[in-house]
C-alpha cells in the first residue's frame, strides 16, 4: 500500500487523495456490471470491496469483444455474406450482417455476461 502524503492549508494538514483509475470498459463490461449488481449482489460486493471490480469487468469486456468479434466473422464466412455481395446488393447485405450480429450478441451474453 502507498504511504500517504499530506499538503498544508493553513494550520492544517489535508491529505492528497486521489481517486482511483475509471475502468476502460465497453458495452460488455457496463452489462456485466449491471447483471452483477442486479442478480448477484455478493459477488459485486465481494469485488468491490476486494478492488477487483474494474480488473473483472475489464477482463469480461475484452474477452466479450474478442468473442463477438469471431462469432461475427465466422458467421460471415459460413453465411457467404461478402465484400462482393455489399457492393452488389446493399440491402441484403445490411440485413443479414444486421441478422449475424445480433446472434452474435445472443452468444456473448448467454455464454460469458450472464454465465
């Protein structure tokens, strides 16, 4: 643990606290935390106390990202949803990435937020 250091005002010492780091998390993290908060009050509360909070949703965050990132990309290829169909016909194409992405995110929330 870091010492603590003090500056003066006055006939006072006041010491210089910082606040912690925000966590860097996305979408997946911020829906981690919430399902957390929600249905599993201990263990939010277990690493809030612990200052493992942030690591948690940062690692969950990452991986999530990781994992939606190949759903989508090997759906794509099995799909046959290519460069060529999006400059051949639009449409389609927004449809069906629309359709993949929302599988993909039906995945990452069924198999690591809410796991």
């Amino acid at each position: 643990m870091s010492k603590l250091t003090y500056h003066r005002e006055g006939d006072y010492l006041i010491p210089n606290l910082l606040p912690p780091p925000a966590p860097k998390i996305g979408v997946w993290g911020m829906r981690r935390r919430r399902y957390l908060q929600q249905y599993h009050d201990g263990i939010y509360t277990g690493l809030l106390l612990s200052g493992k909070l942030n690591a948690h949703l940062e690692e969950m965050d990452r991986s999530a990202n990781e994992m939606f990132d190949l759903i989508v990309k090997q759906h794509t290829a099995c799909d046959g949803v290519t460069e060529a169909l999006k400059t051949s016909d639009q449409m389609t194409w927004v449809g069906q990435m629309n359709e993949i992405k929302s599988r993909a995110v039906e995945v990452v929330l069924t198999e690591l937020i809410y796991a």
